[in-house]
C-alpha cells in the first residue's frame, strides 16, 4: 500500500480574502503617507522662513555697527527663474543668506517652491517680492518690508500655516 501524501496550499477564496484586505491597508495607508509629505514639506518652508528672517535680522546688525544705516533691498542675485533665491543680500552672494540656498521655480507653476515675483531697489526697498508655491496648492507671497521678511496679506491662512 501507497502511503497517502498529503498537498497543503491555499485555496482561491483565502488568496482573495487577503489580496482585498492588503488593497483596503494600502486605500487607508496611502493617503496618509501623501499628507505626511505634505506636513514635512511645509515644516521644512517654515525652517527655511525662519533662518531667512534670522539673517536678515544679523545682517540688519552689521550693518548698523558699521554706520551702514541702508535697508536691505533684496535677498537674491537673480530673479530669474531655475536659478538660486536667497543667496544673498542686495544681490552680493559673498554676503550670505543662506548657506545652501535653494534653487527658485523652474515655472511659475511649480509646488513646493519659491520665487521672486518683484525685484526691489536702493531707492524703493519695499518692492522686494517673494512667491512661495505651497505643495497643496496656492501661493503666499512675501515682502522685504523695513529689513523684515513678512507676508503680504498677515491674516491669510497659508501665511498662519508658513509662520506660526
């Protein structure tokens, strides 16, 4: 006599069963790993708000322990777009803003990014414009206003999401 050999292995509805059930874990999973992006993103914008403020801050300063009483006028070498934005103070990148500053929007309508939109001058300082493409969509712009980098419109919501 034979001995009987017995064949385990699942059957169709168990490897249905767990295909639906790993396809309802990845609907809920999903979604909340996109918003964690997002959150870290505008984390990172919210760093990066601070430190531009804070060398501006320190430049103001210098400036002022060197008899230099001329306001800040712009925190950029080029407006162009692709190129790098905060890198330096009035245009001169030996004086810097950032250490690695970021490289601005290749188009205007690019996310998570930033990008000057006015360019100020020596004469009129408070033009200086910088848009920030928020990662969920929309934009807040900021102005070099009185050697202080603030939003354009103070009570907006993505101006509270960026600063506080």
């Amino acid at each position: 006599m034979k001995p009987i050999q017995s064949k385990s292995a699942f059957t169709m509805t168990e490897l249905i069963f767990v295909i639906v059930i790993i396809g309802i874990l990845a609907s809920v999973a999903i979604p909340r790993l996109a918003a964690t992006r997002d959150d870290a993103e505008i984390t990172n914008t919210r760093v990066l708000i601070a430190s531009i403020r804070n060398a501006v801050n320190m430049e103001r300063q210098k400036r002022i322990l060197r008899g230099n009483f001329d306001p800040i006028f712009k925190l950029a070498s080029s407006a162009t777009l692709g190129n790098r934005i905060f890198d330096g103070f009035d245009g001169n990148t030996t004086e810097r803003i950032l250490e690695n500053p970021p490289f601005s929007c290749t188009t205007a309508a690019d996310q998570d990014c930033w990008r000057e939109t006015v360019t100020g001058t020596l004469v009129n300082p408070n033009n200086s414009r910088y848009t920030y493409n928020l990662p969920t969509g929309g934009s807040e712009i900021f102005q070099l206003n009185n050697n202080r980098f603030e939003c354009v419109n103070q009570n907006s919501d993505n101006c509270k999401l960026l600063t506080q």
